[in-house]
C-alpha cells in the first residue's frame, strides 16, 4: 500500500502532482535542486489551495493539513517513498542519472515512475537498476484537474508494479489507462494530427486566431494554439519532435518551423507571459 509519494522536478507538472497527491491524502515529498524554483512550487500550491478555499471547494483546515503533508526539499537523500515520480528535463541521460541515484538510498521495492510525454520509458527501464519496477505514469496539464493518467508499460515491468500505480492512480481521484511502451503512447500519438494540422493552416497564412475560434465552435474546449500555449511550446515542440523521429519521420508529423521559431523565441506560452497570444505578468 502506498502512502509516500516522492516527486522530483518542482516546475508546473512537478508542482501539480505533489498537490494532486497531498490533497488526496498521501504523504509527499517534493524535490528540487533549485532553491528558487523549489520556493516558486510552494507559492504556487499555496496560491492554488487558496484558491480552492476561496471557491468553497476546500475548507481552511483541509488546505492547512495538505500543506502539512508536503516536504519541500532540495536534498536528494530525502527522497525516499514508496513511489518516486519524475518530472524533470525531458532528456533520456537525466532521468536515467536520477533514478540511479535515488536507487541506491531507497528500499528494493521501491517504484520508479516517469512523467515523460515523450520519451521511450523501455529505454529509460533498460538502464535502471530493477528494471522490473520502472514504468510511466504520465500525467495531464494542469495535474490537479485532468483525470486522465496513462500507465506506461515496459517490457520489463512486472505485474505488481503496475498494479502499485494503478492504486496510487486511483487513490489520488484519477482515471488510469493502461498501455505498451510506444511513441507518443495513446494521448499524444493521436493528438500529434491537431497540433500539425493547425499549424500547417497557419503556414498557409490563417490566422490562428481564427483557427482556434473554429475548433472551438465545433465542441472543442480549447483551440490548439491555446492549448500549445497552456502545455508549453517546448514540451508540445518536443513531444512532435520526438513522436516524429521515432516513427521514421512520417512528412505528415513533421514539426512546424513556426513553433520551432517560438521556442527559439522563448515565446513558450503562459509560463513565459507569451506564446501565440499574450498573457498578464
């Protein structure tokens, strides 16, 4: 049974899943080797539970006892749970170096659990001690609100690991779906189509402006340009970057130079202030 959650990596994702796992009862530990970026996370869980209260969706004393279960830490010796999820830079070498680390100063049947959107989670197991307990968890933007979680399987992980996540899944108020490791796994694979679509339009000079407003007349939520915007250029960029390569760069998912130039820009979207459109400071 789970009740300790570690997260590493305190940015928009990392801090939403530690919020995520705090109010739903477990003990969290959230990780972060820059301070800065670690003070910024407990603002930001603070602000959002306040939030929360102030809508009458959480009362005084529940937003004190979820800032109760969460250890903000910069030491990486405090990171020991019963699952350990990261959410830290998306490159391969990183998240390999991490959970050889936290390998070495946690018990040998702790999980390991990564939040990557786009990269192989088999090449990730095949490089950690037990691969046997490696799988993804990949989460959905904002973490405190989407349900939707998909459980990545390698061809390493066994049963009960999967099993351990699927009941983290559940007792934290998700739906779980399971799935093989493959590039994009089931949510970005099919999304690839609307992101490249709409933005093959806007090489055509449509406005994405305009491009949004139609989506979202048909049913839509949110247009693709916004959504890119709430996602983060640079995840979404790299996400197509990467379905992209390992599916044999098919010419119908290669990546837009548009968002390549706003990710060059560092016009990333909301966290930046600026993306397709502007946002207040």
């Amino acid at each position: 049974m789970v009740q300790t959650v570690c997260i590493c990596g305190a940015g928009t994702m990392g801090s939403g899943i530690a919020q995520a796992a705090a109010q739903s009862g477990f003990y969290t530990i959230l990780y972060e080797l820059n301070a800065t970026i670690l003070e910024k996370a407990k603002v930001y869980i603070e602000n959002n539970l306040q939030k929360l209260v102030e809508k009458g969706k959480l009362t005084t004393a529940e937003k004190i006892k979820t800032l109760e279960r969460i250890q903000f830490t910069n030491d990486l010796h405090h990171c020991l749970a019963d699952v350990i999820i990261e959410a830290i830079v998306e490159k391969l070498e990183a998240k390999i170096a991490l959970f050889n680390q936290l390998a070495e100063i946690n018990h040998s049947e702790t999980v390991f659990a990564t939040n990557t959107s786009s990269l192989s989670v088999t090449k990730i197991a095949e490089k950690v001690m037990s691969p046997q307990r490696v799988i993804g968890m990949h989460f959905f933007n904002p973490a405190t609100i989407m349900k939707l979680v998909e459980v990545v399987n390698t061809p390493f992980t066994n049963e009960q690991t999967t099993q351990i996540i699927l009941e983290l899944a559940a007792g934290m108020g998700k739906t779980a779906v399971v799935c093989k490791d493959a590039p994009g796994f089931i949510v970005n694979r099919v999304a690839r189509p609307f992101y490249i679509e709409a933005l093959r339009l806007a090489e055509q000079g449509i406005p994405f402006e305009k491009i949004d407003a139609l989506m979202e007349a048909t049913g839509f939520k949110m247009g693709p340009f916004k959504l890119m915007d709430l996602i983060g250029n640079d995840i979404n960029y790299a996400v197509s970057t990467s379905v992209y390569e390992q599916l044999n760069k098919p010419k119908r998912l290669q990546p837009s130079f548009i968002q390549e130039e706003k990710v060059k820009n560092g016009e990333l979207g909301k966290k930046t202030g600026k993306g397709y459109y502007k946002y207040p400071g």
